[in-house]
C-alpha cells in the first residue's frame, strides 16, 4: 500500500476506536441507564457530539483521498491539490502520533 492508503487507514482505525468509545462519556445525571445508554434514548451531549465531530473529519478524509485520485488518474504525480490533500491528512493524524502503529513519514 502507498503512504495515502496507510495513513487513510489509520484514520479510520483510529476513528473507529473513538467512535467506539464515545459511549464510555455518558453523563451520571442522564435519564438512559448507565454508560451503555449511550445512542439508545440517551440524550447525554458529548458522545452525540464526538460522534459528529469524527463524521467531519471523515468527510474531510474523503474530500483529500478524491482530490488525490482524481489528481492520480490524470497522471499528474504531486500536483497542488494532492500536496494539499495529504497535509491535510497528515493534520488530522497529527493527535494520534504516540499511537504504536504510527509512522513518522506522517508528520506534517
């Protein structure tokens, strides 16, 4: 795999945990029955807004990882938008650089 599709797939991976774990951030106070409550008539806040917050930056992975495709399949190698592209990607992986399958090639 190329350096684009490792660090798409960490994102993912890495988004697919936070997602996940949304639910361990359930409010005491909530009418939902314990942790487990959150998604399902839980009306606690922050898992809702995590959530919403990961939906962003995969729309945002997909924005990069098109205009890099697009860029490829004119057979252009590294134009503008595809630098600009994979910045961005680098950016959104920047907060999970102490993670043990990070690279270092993936600094911004």
């Amino acid at each position: 795999m190329g350096i684009v599709t490792d660090l798409a797939t960490f994102l993912r991976a890495r988004w697919d945990e936070e997602e996940a774990d949304s639910a361990l951030f359930h409010e005491l106070d909530c009418p939902g029955e314990g942790a487990g409550a959150a998604g399902r008539g839980c009306c606690c806040p922050c898992p809702a807004q995590i959530r919403a917050q990961i939906a962003t930056y995969r729309r945002i992975l997909a924005d990069c990882e098109q205009r890099i495709a697009c860029e490829e399949a004119q057979g252009v190698c590294w134009p503008l938008q595809s630098i600009l592209a994979f910045k961005s990607m680098q950016a959104l992986a920047l907060s999970f650089e102490l993670h043990p399958a990070w690279e270092d090639s993936w600094y911004p």
